[in-house]
C-alpha cells in the first residue's frame, strides 16, 4: 500500500524528536527506521520507527534478517504512525507489543497530529501523557513538533526543539 506524505513526513518528525531529545539528555539510544523484529512464539511485527535506549542493550547486528528479540530483547519505545490504520494500531498491534514486551508505545494520528501514548508494564498498557523510556520528554511537545511540521521546515521545527530541550542558563 503507498504511504502519503503526511505518514512520510510525521515518521521523519518522530525520528528527529525522539534523536534530539535522546542527544540533548544524553541518553544511549539506536533507531530503527521499519525495521522488522521477531520472536518465535509471537507474529513478526514491523514498528515504523523503533528504538532501543538505556545503557543495558546490545546492538543488533546489521544484516537483513529481523531482529531476534530472544537474543536481544525487544525495542524499548516503538512507534506507529496511523494515517489510515488507527483502529488496528490502537488494538491488534498494541495487544501484539504488549506480548512482545516494549516498555513504552506511542500511536500517532497524523490527522489531528496526537500522539496515544502507552506504558507497558506486565503485559498490560496504561496511557500517559510523559515518556517513561524518555525520563522527562512531554507528548504535548511531541505534539507540538508535529503541529509545527505541517508550516515549518524540518530545520525550524530542529531549532525549535533544541531550545525546547535545552535548559536555559
């Protein structure tokens, strides 16, 4: 199925944010852009963005095999970018990476430019409104990057963030 550009450029803002955020904060994180993981009692799944974060990770090797998440355990915050699979993102694939053990889910509604975020713990998801994987980072600023990308260019709305996650002194 083709991916519109909304899909397209709210991915490119997720990464950008999340990056940021991770550098800014002097977080350990890896990214992977549609990157497929697999665990063999569970269905593979395929996260439009996900990433791995915390000092305690091993990088997965770079081969074009999924990632095993028996052997390197499962991204610790994935994100879904719904332009037109709302419903599902929201249900069958949050079910799905509850089982498969993220500790944080985040499912974007690029036409109101929200963001549904989840906490997973034991199994079961709860929605919160400030990341746990990324101690501090606001979904309304989430949201507010994204509100931004719809008239800024992705160097602004960097800038912006920047600012945003730097302290003043």
């Amino acid at each position: 199925m083709p991916i519109g550009s909304g899909h397209s450029q709210d991915n490119t803002i997720l990464s950008q944010v999340v990056s940021l955020y991770a550098t800014v904060k002097n977080i350990r994180i890896k990214g992977f852009t549609n990157g497929s993981f697999r665990k063999p009692e569970l269905q593979e799944c395929q996260p439009d963005l996900a990433f791995y974060t915390g000092a305690e990770f091993t990088f997965p090797p770079k081969t074009s095999a999924p990632v095993d998440v028996t052997q390197y355990g499962p991204p610790n915050l994935v994100i879904e970018i719904s332009a037109s699979s709302l419903n599902d993102d929201l249900g069958q694939k949050r079910l799905l990476y509850e089982r498969l053990g993220v500790q944080e889910y985040w499912v974007v509604d690029v036409g109101n430019s929200k963001v549904i975020a989840f906490e997973v713990s034991e199994g079961r998801s709860g929605q919160i409104r400030e990341s746990r994987v990324l101690s501090g980072l606001l979904i309304d600023v989430v949201e507010e990057a994204l509100r931004r990308g719809q008239t800024e260019d992705d160097g602004t709305v960097n800038r912006w963030l920047l600012q945003t996650f730097t302290p003043s002194a």
